[in-house]
C-alpha cells in the first residue's frame, strides 16, 4: 500500500508538471484527490489493514496528498497570476491620449432668432399670445378688414381647408383673437410668433411655411411715434446700436397708415453693396395704425383708444442676422449648417 502511495505521488508529481491550463489543473485535483479519485481509491483498502500499520500508511497518505495539494495550489496561484497580468496588459489605458469630444445639441438658429426678438419685447413689457395654425376665414382676413373677394386676398396665396378654413397665412389673426379676449381693457401690448402657411414654391427667398412674429399695442394716445420708437430700439437691440430704420409708405388693410420698415444694411453699415442693392437699406417688416373698423370688431372704440401693430418674418431676420444665403438651409436639416449655431 505504501508503494502504491509512493507511485501515485511520482506519477501526479509528474503530471503536474506539464499542466497547461486552469482547467487542466482542476481535472487533475479531481482525478488525484477527488472523492472518486486514486488517492480516496487506494485508501478504501485501509480496513484491510492491521492496528499498527494503519497509522503508519495514514501518515504517508497524508504526506501524499499534502505535496500534491502544495503543487497544485502552487500552479493554480501561478495560473491566477498569470491571467491577472494578460488582463492588465490588454486593459492598459493610455491616460495621456486626448478624449472623444461628445457631439452637443444647438438651438435651431431659427428659434434661436425668434427666442431673441421675443427677450427685445418682453423686455419692453410685452406678453407673448398664441393662436391657432388651422385659422378661420373670419380671424385670418374678414376680421382684419380684408372682407371676401378683397383684392388684397391675392397677396397671400392661401392653403384652404374648407370655404371657412384655413392654415393661416400670418399671425395677424392673433392680434384680433387677442383684442376680443381683452373685452375692451387696455393697455395692449403683445407680441404673437408663430408658423404661417402660403402656396409659394419653395426657392431661397420663399416657402410655403414659415415664422412671423406679429406685434400689437393698444391704449389711450398711442402714435406713430410710439411705433417708430419701438421698432428703433428692436433693431437696435437685434443688429447693433449703430442700425437705424426708414419708414416708406405701403399698404396693408389691418393699417392706416401703413409702412414697410427698412434697416440699415447689416452688410455695408448703409454705404451700398450687393446685398442691399446699393441702397443701404434692408425690409424688415410691415407695420402701421391699427385700423379702425380692426379695432372696432376686436371690441375697442377707434374714438376712445389707438394701436400699433407689426408683422415680421423670423427667417427674413435671421438670414440678415446671420448673413445665410437661402432660406431652405432652415429646413434641410444639414448638420454642417446647424452646427454652426452651437457656440453662437
Ligand atoms: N400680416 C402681414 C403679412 O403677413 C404683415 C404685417 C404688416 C403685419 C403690417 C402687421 C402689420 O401687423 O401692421 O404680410
């Protein structure tokens, strides 16, 4: 027996020796000392054995197995090692390589241009109001002293829903859902933004959806000076405080009188160029006196209380502002374009 001890430690010393692998080495525990393995094995024949030589070969088995444990958990803590240092050498980070910048979201230089005009107005105490895409006929034009079959309809080519509605064509029809809310009190003094719908083929100046953003100022004695100042400061505000207005004569049927507003060129500072075609001056908006019989059916009494209404296109300020060449650029969703904006 104790030569069949002898002769399994040589031979489990020996095989030792040329493990490989982890799990090569935990096939062989289980074969040498393993419940059903040749150590256990020979031990079964220990009941066969006499008072005196069982201590005896108990003791040589206990030396058996304890060296061929020591290698083993020699081998196993090697092998441990020895997986720990390929892990660190492939998870090696090289700190001084520069990070992978995060690409950031920007505001859209359209609300950007429209979240700006909005702070110039809200700053000069005006509210923001809102009214519907899909407008009556009433609110769009009847309202605003346009009545069916006015020639003045055709200006704005017009997506129709049924005879009575419509996508509106400006937000002009704000200023009137506005008034009527009021009931008659004053002052008045909103801004109302929001898209607008005309049949228009899209090219670089025109589209048949866009921004405006209406203004509109009601109370006892308001002039045309008031209107003049307001819009100075706003330019102002949006293009520098060298940018002055003009006022030229126009038309539109919600104001009398009207005007069409011009800036200073943001090109050439007014001296001439390609851009203002040698005038030095840019349109902007329209603008005007609340027509009467408008403030009449929007409840005020014309007698009692005057206004002051505007119009503008919030891609037509954006392109100056920006110098962009056509205003498609707004809607193509080209991230060479948009990105531009994120650290304006
Ligand atoms: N609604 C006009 C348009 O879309 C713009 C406009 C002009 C609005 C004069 C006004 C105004 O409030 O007074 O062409």
């Amino acid at each position: 027996m104790k030569e069949r001890l002898e002769e399994l430690r040589v031979s489990a010393l020996q095989e030792l020796q040329t493990v490989e692998s982890a799990a090569a080495l935990g096939e062989l525990r289980v074969k040498y000392l393993g419940k059903k393995g040749a150590l256990t094995e020979i031990l079964r024949g220990m009941g066969g054995l006499s008072a005196e030589e069982r201590p005896v070969i108990g003791e040589v088995a206990n030396a058996v197995r304890s060296a061929i444990e020591g290698v083993i958990n020699e081998k196993q803590e090697a092998f441990q090692q020895e997986e720990t240092n390929n892990r660190l050498r492939k998870e090696t980070i090289d700190v001084t390589l520069p990070g992978r910048a995060l690409p950031r979201a920007a505001v859209h230089p359209l609300n950007k241009t429209a979240q700006e005009i909005e702070d110039v107005f809200l700053g000069l105490g005006f509210s923001i109001a809102e009214g519907p895409e899909v407008e009556t006929d009433y609110f769009n034009f009847e309202a605003l002293n346009l009545p069916k079959n006015h020639p003045a309809r055709d200006m704005q080519d017009s997506f129709y829903i049924t005879d009575e509605i419509l996508m509106r064509t400006h937000t002009s029809p704000v200023q009137v859902r506005t008034m009527q809310a009021k009931g008659g009190a004053t002052p008045v003094k909103v801004i109302c933004p929001g898209k607008v719908y005309r049949r228009d083929d899209d090219d670089a100046t025109h589209s048949f959806q866009f921004n405006q953003i209406e203004g509109l100022v009601i109370g006892k004695g308001i002039r045309m000076s008031d209107l003049k100042g307001t819009l100075l400061h706003f330019v102002q505000q949006m293009f520098g405080a060298q940018a002055q207005i003009r006022l030229r004569p126009s038309f539109f049927p919600f104001t009398e009188p009207s005007a069409e507003v011009d800036v200073t060129c943001v090109q050439c500072g007014g001296h001439g160029c390609r851009m203002c075609k040698g005038t030095g001056w840019l349109e902007i908006l329209g603008c005007g006196m609340v027509h009467p019989s408008v403030l009449e059916m929007g409840g005020y009494d014309p007698e009692e209380v005057s206004g002051f209404a505007f119009g503008m296109g919030v891609e037509r300020i954006a392109l100056l502002k920006y110098g962009i060449d056509d205003i498609r650029h707004f809607y193509t969703n080209d991230l060479r374009f948009l990105g531009q904006f994120a650290r304006m």
